[in-house]
C-alpha cells in the first residue's frame, strides 16, 4: 500500500489509450447475420463488432447483446445485425489518458470504447481488459484481494435448463455469466462467449449443459488480484470461479476487477496524499482537486500522524462510522474500537505495519450508535524523503453486507432450508468430531435413523405443501424431545438422524426412542386437517455396531427397515446377524434408484399371434433390468420393490416413453404394443396429462398402444374413478384390456360398464392345459363369457402346441407364449419387422 499511496512512477507518463490498441476495428454492414457477425468475432478473436453504413459507425454488437436474444426463436442465428445492435457507439479521443477511459466506461457501465484520431475517424477500440492488461497498475492489482471484489452470489442454473431460459435467466439477473451445475461439485461456465460461439456454429442445442465450459476454474478469496489477472491471461478466459469452505461464493470478472480497482480515483488519491506532504510548494487549484477525489471516494479515508492522531477524515468516514471530522480530528483511532479484538492482534499489526510499511485485513470497528459492523481495512505507512515515518492513511469499507452472503452461503451447504435442522452435511461432521470425542475418553456413542412410515401418503392426498409442513412439525417435536448436546438432522426426504454423543446405559436410548415415538401419537393439524404420523427408529451404538460416521448411519438405517418390517411405528437397535437380508435389499434399492435416474431399464418385448392363421398381430412390453453389480434382476423382485417405495410411476412413466420412442422409430411397420398399468399409476392425478404429454412428444397413431390393467385397478369403490379414467382414454384412442384375468375379484356388473377391448386370461390356467380338469373348466367359462360382454380374449404363457389346440377350439382369438417366441429385445424385434414377414415362424 506504501507503493499505492507514494509511489516514486511519474504520473505524467501515465499512457494514453490509442497506444494501448492492439488489434484493427472488425466492421460489417447491417444487413450481415447474426451467425455470419458472431463467425467473424470469433475469426478475429474480438468481443464485439461495429455496425458500419456508408463509412460511418452506426452501431455495436458485442457478446453482451446476445442475453438480449431470444433462443426460443428457431432462427436467432439468421436475425440482421443492423436490427439488434446497440447505438450510438460511445467514443473518446485517441489522445485520452487511461484514468480518463477507465472513468469514462464506469460512468456509462460499458466494456469498451470506440477510439478515433482528431479528426473523428475511428482508429481502435479499448476494451476493460486492455486497461487492466496493461502495466501501469501491477501494483494496484498486487494490493488488492479476489474476496475484495466479490459482492454478490453467482448466478447458478441447472445443466438441464433449457437454452432458452437460461439466457432469459442471464438477461433477468444482468449476468455476464452463470455457474452450470451437473451434479454435486460438478460444475462448468457459460458466458455470453459460448452464445456467440452457437450463433457461429449454429448448432443445435436444447440445455444450456451442453454449452458450457468444464470443469470450472476457480481461486480462493485471499488470491491477490494481479495473481487472478494472470490465470485469466493465462488460459484466455473472463471468468474465475470464487470458492470458500468448498463453496462457490462468486465470479470474478475482468469488470469487477475494473470496479474494485477503480483505477482513476486511486491514482490520484496517491497523488494528492504525496503532494500534501509538500502543500508549501503544491498550488491551491491542484490542492483543492486532491480534496474532491478523497471527497469523492466511496470508502471511508483517515489520515493520521506518526503519533496516531487522527489530521483529517472525508466524508464517506462520517457517512460510515456516524463521526463527523469535527468529532474525529484529534482523537486516535480507538475512538472506533469495537472491544472484539485481543491486545495481541493489535500487536501483530503494528508490527506488519512497521516491518511492512503497510497492512490490510478485516476487523470489527463500532459506529458512534454503538453498531459493531465488519470492515475491510488497509493501512499504509507515508514516508518522507528521509525515510522517516510522517502519516499513516487508512481506507476501510463497510463489508456487513458481504459477510451475510458469506452467512447465508454457510447455511445453504450446513443447513436444511425447510426445518433450519442440520443437514447431512453437518451432521456428519458433529458425528466426526463426536466419534474422536467418544475414542479419546472411552465412551459410548449412539446414532438413531428415523424415517417416517408412509409418508408420500401426504404428498399424494394433500400436496406437497402439507408435506413440507409435517416435516417442520416433525423437526420442532424431535427437538423438543431430545436433551442438550444431542444433535438432530434432516438428512434428506422424510429421513431424520439424532446424535446422542454419551450414552450411559442402552435403557437411556430405550426411553428416548419411546419418547419420541411418543410425540407422534398427537396428530398434526395439516391445512387445516388432522393428520396422524408414525415413525420407525434405526439405533447403531459405538463402537459395537462401528467405528466410523458412515457404518454407524448405515447400520442405523439398517436397523430401521428392520423396525419397519416388524410392523413399523417402533424402534429397532441393530442387528449384525439379521442385517444381511435388510443390506441386500438396501443394495437392491440403491441399486433401482440408480438404474431409474440413468434410464437403465430396457423394454422387450413379446409376440402376440393369431391362434388360428399364426400371424404375429401384436405384441407386449416387458420391462428387463441388466444390472453392472447384481446381474440379470427378475421382473418379480423389482417391480413390487418399486411399488413399496413408490418409485412405480417414475418406472410405468419410463416403460411407457421407451414404447413411444420405438413406435415412432417403427414407422409404418410398428405393430400395437401392449403395457401394464399398475393400480398405483391409474390412481395417480396426473397420469393423464403424463400419458397425453408422451403421446404429443412421440407423435404416434394412439391406436398402437394398449394398455394393461390388472384386476386390482377395477376396485368397486373406485368405480366411477375407474370408469371416467378408462373413458378418457379410450377418447384418446388406447385399447385397454384386463390382464391377468381370473385371479382378481372384479365384478362382471361392473366390467360390463367399462370401455375395455380385450380380457387376458393368466397364465395359471393355461400351465396344465388341456390335462387339467379344472383349469380347462374355468378356461371356458372366461372365454365364454368374454365373447357374450363382444371382448376379444388372449391367453398368455403358451407353451405346447396342445395348449394352442385346446384354445383355439374353445374359441380364443390370441396367443402368446414361449410357444412363438419369448420377450425379446427392440433391435432384434426391428430385424424381424423389416422383413415384414408377420407369421408366427418368427
């Protein structure tokens, strides 16, 4: 700061801009497309280009105007230049020195200037980073931070936003840039860079994932800013990452360091502060400019002696600390001590101040009202020609509102937002410091793993506000239940962990489990209706069950699917015997939820065939599941885990969008599909708008598709539900069948209501066709009475050519079974209908 404040530079040679042009003016007349504008930025490695008609300069398009776009339209890249660009184009004489630029593109927040001789015709054009670049101010960067400079939250959008509304999102928020998230700590960057890159290719992109930069590139806060100015330089980048406690905090930008720098009001600042040491000999019309810059300056300025005695303070120091310099002049800086700070960071200061000749931090000052409030303070020693000590000059800035953010960005990674409970995060480091604790003084630990029984109930009957709402209602009891020192969290969904750090006797859990089993028996009054909760508790205990954070949990939420298979709605303590089969079917799960996100599953499907001719006339979809770990996964251990934990609609809604694709890439040679419908799927309120929104999307004739409905979705009580469903989408144009027939207790009244095609007889019957007498009896009668309500009747699990004989003389119309063919994959599939060969020699 010595360097800043009495520097020896002779100021007069200060650079004037029309030596800091590097590269000539890119023009192009109006009528140039956006695409052919943004292929010559990029050709020429500019950020901008000027819009020129009849040799004179009309206009600027620049990187920044393309948030202005609007990427919905199917053609921005076709859009004329002329009619988007910004005008008029702001200039200033090649002969202008850099302070005077750099003032001039603050005042009318823009990043370049148009650079002309003295007879008006343009030369060049200055950018904000020809100015920083250049190296008249390496030591202004060197005296400042990266942390100096961020002042805001960086823009952040999910990789899977679509284009469009990103960059209405980049317009909205005035963001040169934003922070792309794929995933946790995985990031990447776009700027206004990358959308002039795909107006150039014109390429064709639907989220704005696929445009950005990866991985980002980030600096800590405590980087100076002529460290930051280098990594920018060196990898030709505009943007850094600002990352603390693993946190992404800010961008820094070539216009924030322009900003914080504030190039011209620093220079003379150093100016005036040397030229007061020599007032005798400085004239009063240069004097009285020095007091306008350090009246001017937005931080608050104090001089003071050798001795410590405040000379002179501006008004940004009254405007700051609440002392006008009537009040300050005379006194010392204790005057604003706020009693935070120990003796000996006094003492270390100093120090740095006398061996350094400056010294910069952060600190807690006290207003005159007596308000503590964070500064960020830099000190400089001001030497005469001697080299004696004669003045220290202090600039701070008020940093409150920075320290929120920080605040606030600290709650974000260690709370839950909803319950304001720890979150997994924290929690896991309480656990951590705990289980040291606990290995050091030989004691023992306990970790307790509640989920909540049933509770998409709520979400699915009242909505997802309700839910919200039982989860803080949840969060407050568990907190009132448990004593000092023990440390609850929301670890994700309706999923709670309590600590118990010392744990005197396993009664003492015991009782707390009871206790807050307890505090559920009262019903939470939920948009404004009475709901009852249970819960079920998971109890590890240290170092019994584990001697690490992550097996305590494990074996913790181990214990609660055992406490949920006992009946829920009690507690459980670990088990290491019994926890075998509960890990494996937390293996499975894991397993689906992963396999579900990624759209592992894949659709086979199987041939229908006409009984009599032997023609392929159709077929269904069976869902199959290759796992990388557990192999080949049965339909039968899969599907009624997803129904438990009520993943069936994201599974059914996959199935169902496979078909669609498949249809659609058939063509002219797709035959209709058949798909089961879980009782679960029908009853879900949005199924419809779901099943609709598919059909847009793959754009299929909807006489391809039927659907599947077990016996379990026609429940009487549900009937005029079920009914007005099935209308809807037998309006749509679906087929719907019932499917396995016979092993339900549907109503035959009630099957006559409903608009059904087909009826399915199961597979059970057909086993010991034609040998059994029973099952040949019921066969009958379900074919008979399927052709008296005018249903076409299907039997499935055909497997000898006596079961088809027996069939086809008792009247059913179709067939499937290993008999033709089992359940194949859709490439297979599409071999066989290319041959267009649709007979049951397939």
């Amino acid at each position: 700061m010595s360097e800043l404040l009495l520097g020896t530079e002779n100021t007069d040679a200060e650079p004037i801009i029309a030596e800091l042009i590097k590269k000539p003016l890119l023009t192009c007349p109006p009528q140039t497309s956006l695409q052919q504008a943004a292929k010559l930025m990029r050709s020429h490695g500019v950020s901008c280009i000027l819009v020129e008609e009849q040799g004179q300069i009309t206009g600027i398009w620049s990187e920044a105007d393309t948030r202005k776009l609007d990427f919905a339209d199917s053609k921005p890249s076709e859009i004329k230049v002329g009619s988007v660009m910004s005008s008029p184009v702001i200039s200033a004489s090649g002969l202008t020195r850099v302070s005077g630029a750099a003032s001039l593109m603050l005042n009318h927040n823009i990043r370049r200037l148009l650079v002309v001789d003295p007879q008006q015709r343009p030369i060049g054009l200055l950018t904000q980073s020809d100015i920083i670049r250049q190296q008249k101010i390496e030591f202004y960067l060197r005296f400042r931070d990266v942390g100096s400079c961020v002042d805001k939250a960086p823009l952040h959008l999910a990789a899977a936003l679509p284009l469009a509304e990103a960059v209405a999102e980049m317009r909205h928020h005035r963001a040169d840039a934003a922070i792309i998230c794929f995933g946790a700590d995985d990031y990447g960057l776009v700027t206004e860079r990358d959308l002039v890159r795909l107006l150039a290719e014109n390429c064709d992109v639907s989220s704005i994932g696929e445009l950005a930069s990866r991985p980002l590139l980030t600096v800590a806060p405590e980087l100076t800013l002529l460290q930051a100015v280098e990594q920018l330089t060196e990898h030709g980048i505009r943007h850094l990452g600002v990352t603390k406690d693993d946190n992404i905090c800010g961008l820094l930008s070539f216009s924030a360091i322009l900003r914080n720098v504030e190039y011209a009001y620093i220079e003379q600042l150093k100016t005036a502060l040397r030229d007061r040491d020599n007032a005798l000999r400085t004239s009063a019309d240069y004097l009285r400019l020095a007091h306008k810059v350090i009246d001017a300056s937005m931080d608050g300025i104090m001089i003071t002696d050798q001795h410590g005695f405040i000379q002179s303070v501006n008004p940004s120091f009254t405007k700051l600390t609440g002392y006008s310099q009537e009040e300050a002049v005379g006194q010392t800086p204790r005057l604003l001590s706020s009693g935070l700070h120990t003796a000996d960071f006094y003492r270390r200061m100093w120090q740095t101040l006398l061996e350094q000749g400056h010294w910069q931090g952060e600190i807690w000052n006290k207003r005159k009202n007596g308000e503590l409030y964070p500064q960020w303070l830099s000190i400089t020693a001001i030497r005469a020609e001697d080299g004696r000590i004669t003045q220290y000059a202090s600039i701070f800035s008020d940093i409150t509102e920075r320290k929120q953010q920080e605040e606030k960005i600290h709650q974000l990674a260690y709370m839950d937002e909803l319950t304001g409970l720890a979150n997994r995060r924290m929690f896991f480091d309480r656990l951590q410091l705990a289980l040291a604790n606990a290995h050091r003084h030989k004691h023992t630990l306990a970790v307790m793993f509640l989920d909540l029984d049933l509770f998409k109930r709520i979400n699915d009957t009242l909505g997802h506000l309700a839910g919200d709402q039982a989860l803080k209602e949840v969060a407050k009891r568990l907190q009132a239940t448990v004593r000092e020192g023990e440390s609850v969290a929301r670890i994700g969904g309706d999923e709670f962990t309590i600590l118990i750090p010392e744990v005197s006797c396993v009664k003492s859990l015991e009782n707390l489990a009871q206790r807050l089993i307890s505090q559920f028996e009262r019903p939470a009054k939920l948009l404004e209706q009475e709901f009852f909760l249970t819960t079920s508790i998971g109890i590890s205990v240290y170092p019994k069950d584990g001697h690490n954070a992550e097996l305590l949990v494990k074996h913790a939420d181990v214990a609660m699917y055992q406490a949920k298979s006992a009946g829920r709605n009690q507690f459980s303590f670990y088990q290491a015997s019994s926890g075998l089969q509960n890990e494996e079917e937390l293996k499975l799960e894991q397993a689906l939820r992963l396999a579900l996100r990624q759209q592992l599953l894949q659709v086979y499907y199987q041939p229908k065939f006409a009984l009599q001719s032997g023609d392929i006339i159709g077929l269904e979809a069976l869902v199959r599941w290759q796992d990388a770990e557990l192999g080949m996964i049965s339909p039968a251990l899969f599907i009624p885990l997803a129904e438990k934990l009520g993943l069936i609609h994201q599974l059914g809604e996959q199935v169902l969008r496979q078909v669609c694709h498949q249809l659609r890439r058939w063509g002219e040679r797709a035959l209709p599909v058949a798909v089961n419908i879980s009782a679960l799927q029908l009853a879900e309120a949005d199924f419809l708008p779901r099943l609709r929104a598919i059909l847009q999307q793959t754009d299929i004739d909807a006489s391809l598709l039927e659907l599947e409905l077990t016996e379990s979705c026609l429940i009487p009580e549900h009937a005029d539900y079920t009914l007005s469903v099935l209308t809807e989408l037998k309006a749509l144009g679906l087929r719907l069948s019932i499917d396995d027939f016979g092993t339900g207790y549907s109503s035959l009244s009630y099957l006559r209501r409903l608009p059904l095609d087909a009826l399915k007889i199961d597979r059970s019957f057909i086993r010991d066709l034609p040998q059994s007498e029973s099952d040949s009896q019921i066969t009958l009668a379900i074919i008979a009475m399927a052709k008296a309500l005018g249903l076409e009747v299907i039997a499935e699990g055909i497997e000898q050519q006596a079961q088809r004989d027996f069939l086809m003389a008792a009247g059913c119309d179709t067939g499937q079974g290993f008999l033709v063919s089992p359940a194949v994959p859709a490439a297979e599939l599409t071999l066989f209908l290319a041959k267009r060969n649709t007979t049951a020699e397939y």
